[in-house]
C-alpha cells in the first residue's frame, strides 16, 4: 500500500489481466520518491480478489525497474467505494456501504504489503518455468511466428532462447489451407468426357478392375 501515488504501478506485464494502448497515457516515465524518471512499457487493468467480489485496479502502469509493486491507497479507495483502516498489525479493507471486512492483510515490518495466497483459483497464472521457445509455442496453443516474437517483445513470456525450431507437425495437420477453387472454363458434349477425381489421397485402398479382362 502507497500513501503518496496517484497510480497503480508494477514491475511484472503478467499481474495484468488486459492491456490497453499505451498513448492513452500522458506522460511514458513514472516519478518515484528518490526523483527518478522510471520508463513506462504497459498500461492495463487487474484485479485484487477479496471475500465478497474482486476489486479494481484501474490504470495500472507497467515500470519494469519498480523495485515494489503500489496500490496507492486514496485511487483504490476511490475506484472501489471502500475504506481501509490501518492498525499496528496490519489493515483491513471494509465496504463502505455495509462495514463488512472484505479483506484482511497482516504486517510485521515497516510496510503493509498485500499478499496474495498463491492458491486463489481466481487468479490467472503464468508458468515460466521453462524458456525453451518449443515448450512456449505448445502451452500458448501454436501461435504463429508473428505472434510469438510480440509476446516476446512484451516481456509477457520468458524466453531466452533463440526462436528457432524445427517445422511444427501438429501446426502443420491443423493449419494446412487448401487452395481455392476457381470457376470451371470447361465446356462438355458428351458425357464423360471430363472426369472429376478425389482432390485428397483416400486411405482405402482400391480395386481397380480392368474392362478388358472382365468377359460378357
């Protein structure tokens, strides 16, 4: 929690939910305490879940070398119609119609940080356990080229391999497009005189029985 923010800013691309466009923001560079101009890569939206319903967060900007993550407290109170009360042990998150607790969170140092039990369904997770680009490209659903170096470029995967791999089967079963069909310039007379054939290999195997060798 920040007193002194006026947005929400984190160091990780994967704690948002969505993305927006970036020239929404006036200013790319976010000021912190020590007078430091920190480049902003991302804005977007996100959630902080709570017993009774998810609450906003709004605006989130993106600064990579962000040492912590803050939520200043006066945008979220604000945004979520709640109030926070702070106490020697911690602070509590109350509705701000009803006075119900909605969510509780303990401190035992010099700050009051929200932790998030890894465990919440509700949360969207990302596995990075592994850079290998092969593995990135199965678990993402086989994007494209394209697509694959964007996320990259986003910082919303890790990978520090070079994106170089053999020829992809399964987006080569999957992905396979057939040529269009082009409007016929074939003129007939008589019939049988065009003879149209199987446009793919059947599997079956069939007999061909030769007219000639067949007696009437």
């Amino acid at each position: 929690m920040d007193f002194g923010g006026t947005s929400h800013v984190t160091s990780f691309l994967g704690n948002l939910s969505s993305i927006f466009n970036l020239s929404n923001v006036p200013s790319k560079h976010v000021v912190v305490s020590n007078g430091s101009c920190l480049p902003i890569t991302h804005i977007g939206f996100t959630t902080l879940p709570t017993s009774a319903s998810p609450r906003t967060l709004s605006h989130v900007l993106v600064a990579p070398q962000m040492v912590k993550n803050l939520i200043p407290v006066r945008k979220f109170v604000i945004d979520n119609h709640c109030s926070i009360e702070f106490d020697p042990f911690g602070f509590s998150v109350k509705d701000l119609r009803t006075r119900n607790e909605i969510l509780r969170r303990n401190s035992s140092g010099d700050l009051y940080p929200i932790r998030i039990p890894t465990h919440n369904p509700r949360l969207p997770h990302a596995l990075t356990s592994s850079t290998d680009p092969h593995l990135w490209h199965c678990h993402l659903g086989h994007p494209g080229h394209h697509i694959f170096h964007s996320l990259i470029r986003n910082h919303s995967i890790s990978c520090n391999k070079d994106y170089s791999m053999p020829l992809c089967h399964a987006c080569q079963l999957c992905k396979h497009v057939k040529l269009p069909f082009y409007p016929s310039q074939s003129h007939t007379v008589t019939p049988f005189q065009v003879v149209h054939a199987d446009l793919w290999t059947s599997p079956i195997l069939r007999v061909w029985i030769s007219l000639l060798s067949c007696p009437f």
